[in-house]
C-alpha cells in the first residue's frame, strides 16, 4: 500500500514502512536588495536559528567565515534537513529489519487449577478406567485439581525471498541518499542566506559611513553659509538652502542607522546570536573581480556538484524501485519459522517441544489491482524523469543567467566608482567657486546630492555585484566550499 505523509511517500509490505520518496529541491532563491526587510522564518525556516548563547556585555567581533560557521551550526532550515536525514535514516533501518533474522525469547510461570469434572472427567467416567489404575491412586482423586506450570519459548522468523522487500530496500537505500543531498542543498542555502545578510549589513555601515561624511559637509557648508550671511557677502537665501541640505542629510543618517541595526537583527537571527547582543563587522566589503570562466565549464562544475541535481537522481532511483516492487508483486514470497519450547509441570522433569516450518505465498488473481499500481507508479516514474530532464535545461539557463549578472553588475560597479570620482570633483569646483564668490550655495547643494546619490549607487552595485558572485558560486553547486573564492576574500 502507498502511504503519503507530508514530505515523503511510504509503501508499507507486510507492515515494514520503507522510505520512497524525500524533499525535492524548490528552487535557488537569489537575495536583493529590495526583498531583505522583514523576513520571517514562518515562511523560510533559513531566516529562523536555534539561540546559541544569551547575550553578553562585550562586544562580540564577527567576520563572515565566523557568521557562517554558526549559520551551519545554529540555522534552523538546516537542523530540520538534518532531523529528516536522521528520520529517513530510522525509516531505512525498519525497512532492512524485513530482511533480517527476528528472535524473540519468552517466558512465563503459573500456578493453575482445573475442575476436571467440568471438563468432563467426573466419577462416573473415572470408574470405566478404574481397572486401569491402581486402587489406591483412585482412591485419593480428587476432582480439583492443581500444578504449576513452566514455559520457555524461542521465537524464530525471517522473510528469506520478496520482491516488494527487495526493491523496498532498494528504494530506501536511494531515499537515505536523497536525504543527504538535500542536507547538503540545505548548507548551501544557509551559506547563501548569511553570506547575503552579512553583505548586505556591510553595504548598510556604508551607508551609514557615507552619510555621516555628508552630514559632515553639510554642516561645513552651513557654516560657512551663516559666517557669510552674517558677513553681509551672501544672501539669507544661501544659509536656508545650507540649513535645509544639512537637516536632509542628519535624515538620511537616521535612516541609514535603522536600516543597519535591523540588517544585523537579522543576520543575529539567522546565525544563532541573540538579538540583544552587540556584535561588530569585521570584514569590509569585498570589491575585487572574479576570473572569467564560460558556460559550459560552469555547468560542467553545476552537474557534478549541484546536490539539488544529485537528489533529483536518487528520487529517479526512488521510483523505479517504487514501480519494481509494484510488479513484484506477483512473485512468491518465502518465508521461514521456528520455535523450541520446554515446560515443566509441578517440577518434575522438562519436556522439550520444537516447530520449523516454511511458507510459501503464491499471489494467484489480483491483476486488476497489480495492473493499477504499476500504472500509477510508471506514471510517477515518468514524471520525475520529465523534472530531471527539466532541471538539466534549468541549471544551464542558472548559470548562464548567473554569469550575465556577474558581468553586468561588474560593469555596473566600475561606471558606479567613476560616478563617485566625478561627483567628487564636481562638488570640489562648485565649493572652489562658491568660496571664489562666483556662485551662490544652489549648484553646491545639487553637487552635494549628486555626490551623495553616487555613493549609494556604488554601495548598491558592489553589494549587488558581490551577490551575484554568490549566485554563480550557489549556481555551479560550490558555494559552501569556494564561497571565499569567488568573493575574492
């Protein structure tokens, strides 16, 4: 019979549950900058951790080897994979129990009373065998009787031929596998989800570091806007725009400090670090380019290490051992079973009894029923194999995908650093000028905006760039071991 559960298909024979089925990869989801807020592990579990330690006083350091290091210990999408590992696991061992010996011993003790005249032995029957007995053992019977009995039994079973057995084990070998590369997909998840919101809270301090250096500007200019209104040289209209442009910018501060305190909320919840802890970034945001490779060497690398390919294969495995013990249903099953006894009444002496016998199961007219299931499981079998085929053209399209953002968002970064340098010079002439007297504080506020938008932009692209070398890393199934690598850490 085929049982579904809520992750995983069970067929039950002779009332062994073996595994045939197990988690199916969904899908590489890819972070952004726009989808980072407010997450919660209601919906994905690798935003939710198991708390390692309470807070502290001290200040704990983190860098991103660190961060990820308690992700796998603590992330709790990656503990409910490795539960359903050890699930299966447990599901794999009852289904080998079919074919092992199964021994059992028992023993029991008891005092019984008979009437033997309820049975059927009153005096009247006694008297026909009276010639038989002695006079004397007649004369002492009695029709209450009593003795204490004792029993030792050894119990011995084992199933020696079953094709559903069979592939059942078969099947379960290929789920323990599949629990495993989705163990394994799981890490890299957890690998991308805190390399992601480490980044993204580097990106944040940026942020934050940019703007503290504009509110440091405005309020030089401000000042400067106010000695020279006061002087008399410059327009009240100067010292406003100033005033304005500095309050601007203090708002952008307290914007970009929430932000940063809510991007390192998150990253403490995905790692296991209480949300009250303090905790420091120590590794700055990594800028430095990736060495080109192709497609094809890329997907080479993507069908030999991606897990979620792999589980998928196992699944194909899984099935077709679901459809073969379907049609083994029609051969014979032989078994075997023994058992030896002694008993022993009221002490005196032991008998011994013995039993061994085999069965043989003949199925001779379910055809109908046979005929159905191995429909319905070729069906299955059909449909997996249409989702490998799927996700062999899908992980192409990933790391094709994936290498064009890699050099688009490279390019990005490098027109993004050559905004930062103009604007920097731009807004150097506009202060020149405006000291010289040649202009009033209107171009110098717009060339501090544009300067302060340039900067953002280049946070935004290194961030974006960063994550898409993370993509490419999680696209050809190494993430968790060249994460540094492609980095460029």
């Amino acid at each position: 019979m085929l049982v579904k559960r809520s992750d995983h298909l069970v067929f039950r024979h002779a009332g062994v549950p073996v595994l045939l089925g197990s988690l199916i990869f969904s899908g590489m989801g890819t972070a952004a900058w726009s989808q980072m807020p407010n997450p919660s592990s209601a919906t994905n579990p690798f935003y939710g951790s198991v708390t390692a330690r309470p807070a502290s006083d001290e200040t704990l350091k983190l860098s991103l080897d660190e961060a990820v290091s308690l992700g796998l210990k603590n992330n709790l999408g990656l503990k409910e994979a490795e539960n359903n590992e050890k699930l299966i696991q447990g599901e794999k061992n009852e289904a080998i129990q079919a074919f092992l010996p199964t021994i059992t011993l028992s023993a029991d003790t008891g005092v019984y009373q008979h009437n033997l005249a309820a049975l059927g032995f009153g005096p009247g029957v006694v008297s026909k065998f009276a010639s038989l007995f002695p006079s004397s053992m007649l004369g002492s019977f009695h029709e209450i009787t009593r003795d204490t009995l004792t029993d030792e039994t050894i119990h011995f079973s084992q199933v020696l031929f079953s094709g559903p057995v069979i592939a059942a084990i078969k099947g379960a070998n290929a789920a323990t596998k599949a629990a495993h590369f989705a163990k394994m997909t799981a890490r890299g998840e957890v690998v991308q989800q805190v390399a992601s919101a480490y980044l993204h809270a580097i990106a944040a301090a940026s942020e934050v570091d940019n703007a503290k250096a504009q509110v440091d500007t405005a309020e030089v200019l401000f000042s400067h806007a106010h000695d020279a209104h006061v002087a008399g040289i410059a327009a009240n209209l100067d010292e406003l725009r100033a005033k304005v442009q500095l309050q601007t910018q203090q708002q952008s501060l307290i914007a970009a400090q929430n932000e940063y305190e809510k991007d390192l909320i998150l990253l403490k919840r995905e790692i296991g670090v209480d949300p009250g802890q303090r905790i420091s970034l120590t590794d700055p945001a990594p800028s430095s380019e990736l060495a080109v490779e192709t497609p094809e060497e890329v997907r080479a690398i993507a069908y030999k290490n991606r897990q979620d390919f792999q589980n998928l294969q196992n699944e194909v495995v899984e099935y077709q051992a679901l459809h073969a013990a379907y049609r083994s249903e029609r051969l014979p099953t032989l078994s075997f079973s023994s058992y030896y006894q002694t008993s022993t009444v009221n002490g005196a002496g032991t008998r011994g009894n013995f039993m061994a016998q085999g069965t043989l199961s003949v199925p001779l007219f379910r055809e109908a029923g046979l005929r159905g299931d191995a429909d319905a499981s070729q069906a299955q079998l059909d449909a997996v194999n249409a989702q490998l085929a799927d996700l062999r053209s899908h992980i192409d399209q990933q790391v094709r995908s994936a290498l064009l953002d890699v050099d688009a968002n490279a390019k990005l970064v490098e027109v993004a650093r050559s905004n930062v340098e103009l604007a920097t010079r731009a807004l150097s002439d506009e202060t020149d000028r405006v000291n010289a007297g040649v202009d009033d504080n209107l171009p110098l506020v717009t060339a501090q905006s544009t300067l302060a938008s340039a900067q953002s932009n280049l946070v935004e692209s290194l961030y974006q760039y960063n994550l898409s070398k993370l993509v490419l890393a999680r696209s050809a199934g190494v993430l968790e071991l060249q994460y540094r690598d492609y980095l460029g850490r």
